[in-house]
C-alpha cells in the first residue's frame, strides 16, 4: 500500500480516518446549502428561479473544478493545517453569504458582482477541500478505495442537504439564520478537527482562538437573524414592515403605512388595502354573472380571503371551497387582525374549507365534485412552478371540474406591461373553452390589469359574437338586474364602470402568441420579456 511518508505524518492514527470521512459529509452538505441559499435568496429578490437555479450551480461547479485544479500546487506537507482552515474560511465566507446579499441589494446596485464573489470564493474553497482530503486518507487506502470513500460520503451528503434546505431548515430558520447555520457547521468541523489532530498542527492555539471566536461572532448572528434580515429588508419597501413569515413554499411580508397594508410575497405585491376592492370586485361579481345558478365556488389561491369576501355578498352560494398551497398564507388571511378586518373574518364563515394543497393536483384527483364558478387568483407566472398553473393541461383539468354551465376567471397580469403574457393566456384559455372573454381594470397600486372569463358553453350563438357594446351590456344585465342584492355592496363596481372593462387600448390589443403548455412554458418567456423593463 503507498503511504507518502509526508503525508503519514500528518496523520498518525488509521482510526482518525472515520474523522475525516464524516468531515466529507459535512462539507457535502454544507456546499450544496449554499448553491440552494444563493440560488433561494437571487430568487426572492430578483424573480426568474430556474434562471437563478441554473446560473448558481453551473457557476458552483465551475469554480469547484477551478479549486480541484488550484489543488494540485498545494504542497503535501501540513495539509491538515490547510485542510482546517480552509474548512474555516468556507465558514466565515459562506456564513456572512445571506447577510452579505442582503445588503447587497438592499443597499448597493451591485448584487450580481456580490454573488458572483461569493460563489467563486465558496466554490472554489469547496473544489480544494476534496482532494485534499483525499490525499490525506489515500495514506491509508489506495486510490481506488480512497476515491469511493470520499466520493460516497460526499453524494451521500448532497442527497441529506437536498432535503434539509427545502423541508426544515428554510421554513424555520429563514435565509440568513440558514446562512449563519451552514457556517456554524463549517466552523464547527473546523474545530474538531483542531482538537483531534491538535498534535499535529502548526499554531494550533492561536488557530483554534481565531475560529472560536468567529464561531461566538456567529452565534450571536445567528440569534440575531431575523433583526438582521429585518433591518436590511427594511430597505426594500417603501412602508413599514409589521409582519414577516418565511414558509416551506415563499416568503411572506406585510407593510403598514396609516391605513394602507399591503402583502408582498417574494418581493411582489399582491394587495393594498387602499384600493384591493378595484382589483377583488370585478375579479369575482363579473364571472359570476356568466355562470347560470352559481352555487358552489372553487377558489385556486386566494389566501389572504378579501375574494372569498367579495363571493360572500352573495347568499345564494352555498359551498366555497379554498385551494391555498401554503398553510402560512391562510393562517395569516384567517388569523391576523388586520387581515379578519380586510377580508371581514371571511375564513370564520361555515359554507368556506380550505385545503392547503398544490392547485394541479387538486384539480386533477377528483373529477365528480364540480364547481358553478372556479376563481384562480395565483401569482404571476414569473417561473414554471407557478406558470404550470397557467397551461392548457391545468386549463383542461379545470374545465373538468367546471359545471356545463359553470364560469372560470383567472388574474392574467397586465395587459399594458406584460401585453404578450396576457393574451398568451387569452389565447390558452381558448384552446380548451368554448368562450373566453378578457377585460380590464385600472388598479392605482398596479397600474392597468387583465383578467380572462372562460365558459363552458357558448355565449352566443353559432357563427355570432357579442360586440364589445353587447358584451358589456349583457354583463351589466346579467350582473345588476340578476343580482339586486349587490345594491349598496360594491364600492368600485357600476354599470358605467363596467362598460370600459371590455375595451383595450391601442398598445394592449391583441398580439398573437402561442398557447402555454407544460412543454414549452412560453408564458414565463413572454412575462419575464414584458416586464424586464419596469421596476416593479
């Protein structure tokens, strides 16, 4: 067996090996924490998650093959000495990474150069390790031994973080008490090793009282997570923020400024409070008049309640069933006083359940509960796991669920910013339905936005279409005659107003696109080109 004699002492003891094995775990999982982290936190601020996906890991991944390179010119002698403290290093840089990117784009224009550094630094860092780790233990294997060892311990340790990061630690530590997290572990590997193989170290007290003091410097930033985030988050709205969640699925934020509230969820705005009636009355009273004896409602999304409020003014309904993902989002629309006061304690009434579920695969698993009326008020598709729930597969599960003379709406973003992502829904919708009818409001906080109506029955007879005049006027008809008890209930919705919903300006009319399916997810192409030129 060859055991370089520099190398062997470094190492003394065959039974330290195990030490070293697990220390590849470890490093394992704290290198793919930090492509996730990055990748979650680039997300967040800047939207398009398989663009960021993508780019963080090929970049990881490049400047870990720059590392294994960097590697082979370091000298065999003191290589526990490097090993350690670049396991230290890896701590201090990776730990302050979610911090470091807060403030980056909090503060700075400069996040993509800071992410870059940091990913390089941490790659790189990483791509030095392993082989350095491997040539300690090959002192005591051969190659080929050596090899599967370190390797097995290290996939090993990929497939633990892949769970860890989206299952537990994001949902409950948050980003940055994620980050300062990952670095502990890092640092804590670090320290171990000093103690194990401190007879072999050069400087070890002074090693050791640098990292733990960086490890007590940690600590602390990991308690003080959340201030931290808080402070520099701050930065990014213009209002106060009164309340904060990070769940398994976005991450939630609540501003308040005298008597507007607005709900971000990654950075987006979803409402305020100001003026949400513009947007929740006609997405909910104006389908409801194209479905003929509306009694049970489905709503896909819709967890802060304020559309559920607004299908409440009519006591005819008799079952509403709410589809949310995210069990913080409806928590937070059923039990924050600010938000029972919004949506009038919406979720507190008996003919509302919810189901904290993914919307596709509701729609798909049971096809004999059919709905009257199915409201879906998803966010934008500015990805492809929300922009599934914009194709023509969900649009032909929803039909199914559909009643013969039942309506569907959905929110289909702005027909000015995002004039091309609005009529690829349009145009979607059409694949599948029999009918569709697109309209728009105005929405102070949003600017000028776009819903779709789709029916399952023909609104007009064969070879015939409404006009945009006849269209109106049979909405209003259908809305304001059938339904007298609105009267005194809408604080946005008129006849008149209603009219100028059917009519597109010159530069939102009609522009032709393809439909969106699962395959070519053309709507996240069409929407990320729309509004890559407006800060939102």
């Amino acid at each position: 067996m060859n055991k370089p004699s520099n190398i062997q002492t470094s190492l003394t003891q065959k039974a330290s090996v195990p030490i070293l094995l697990v220390s590849v775990f470890i490093i394992a999982i704290c290198g793919i924490l930090y492509e996730l982290l990055i990748s979650s936190i680039s997300s967040y601020f800047l939207g398009s998650s398989v663009l960021h996906f993508s780019l963080t890991i090929g970049l990881f991944l490049s400047f870990m093959g720059l590392g294994a390179y960097l590697s082979k010119f370091i000298p065999d002698k003191h290589l526990l000495d490097r090993f350690i403290m670049i396991e230290v290093w890896l701590g201090i840089i990776g730990g302050a990474s979610g911090a470091l990117l807060y403030v980056s784009y909090a503060i700075t224009e400069n996040y993509y150069l800071i992410a870059f550094l940091l990913l390089g630094s941490i790659g790189t860092l990483v791509g030095i390790e392993i082989p350095i780790l491997t040539r300690i233990i090959r002192g005591y294997f051969n190659l080929k031994d050596t090899l599967a060892q370190v390797l097995s311990f290290d996939y090993l340790g990929a497939l633990i973080a892949s769970i860890l990061f989206p299952l537990f630690l994001l949902p409950y530590l948050g980003l940055t008490r994620t980050s300062f997290f990952i670095g502990l572990l890092n640092l804590s590997v670090g320290i171990f090793n000093m103690l194990v193989f401190k007879k072999q170290l050069v400087r070890f007290k002074r090693k050791l009282t640098f990292t733990l003091l960086i490890t007590a410097l940690y600590i602390i930033g990991f308690f003080s997570a959340f201030t931290i985030s808080g402070y520099f988050e701050q930065f990014l709205y213009q209002d106060d923020i009164v309340f904060t969640k990070q769940s398994r699925y976005q991450r939630l934020v609540v501003t308040q400024w005298k008597n507007d509230t607005r709900l971000y969820i990654d950075g987006n705005l979803q409402f305020s409070s100001v003026d949400e009636y513009r947007y929740h009355e006609p997405l909910v009273h104006i389908p409801l008049a194209l479905a003929k004896k509306p009694e049970s409602v489905l709503f896909l999304g819709a967890g802060d309640g304020l559309a559920i409020r607004e299908i409440l003014k009519h006591p005819h309904i008799q079952q509403i069933h709410v589809v949310d993902l995210d069990p913080e989002m409806t928590k937070l629309g059923k039990s924050h006083p600010v938000f029972k006061r919004l949506n009038q304690s919406a979720f507190y009434n008996p003919k509302v359940k919810v189901f904290n579920q993914d919307a596709f695969k509701f729609v798909e698993k049971d096809a004999k509960q059919l709905y009257s009326l199915i409201i879906i008020d998803l966010p934008d598709p500015n990805d492809i796991n929300v922009g599934k729930l914009y194709t023509r597969e969900f649009y032909s599960l929803v039909k199914r669920r559909l009643a013969k003379d039942g309506a569907m709406v959905t929110q289909s973003t702005s027909p000015f910013f995002a004039r091309k992502a609005f009529w690829c829904v349009n145009q979607t919708l059409q694949s599948v339905f029999p009918a569709v009818v697109p309209y728009t409001v105005n929405v102070p906080s949003f600017g000028q936005w776009g819903f779709n109506i789709a029916l399952s029955y023909p609104l007009a007879p064969q070879g015939k279409q409404f006009s945009k005049e006849g269209m109106a006027n049979y909405l209003n008809r259908q809305l304001f005659d059938e339904h007298p008890h609105l009267k005194g209930k809408l604080r946005y919705l008129t006849p008149a107003v209603l009219n100028s919903f059917m009519y597109f300006d010159k530069d939102m009319t009609r522009l032709p696109t393809e439909v969106n399916t699962l395959n070519t997810q053309k709507l996240v192409q069409y929407y990320e080109e729309g509004w890559r030129n407006y800060n939102r």
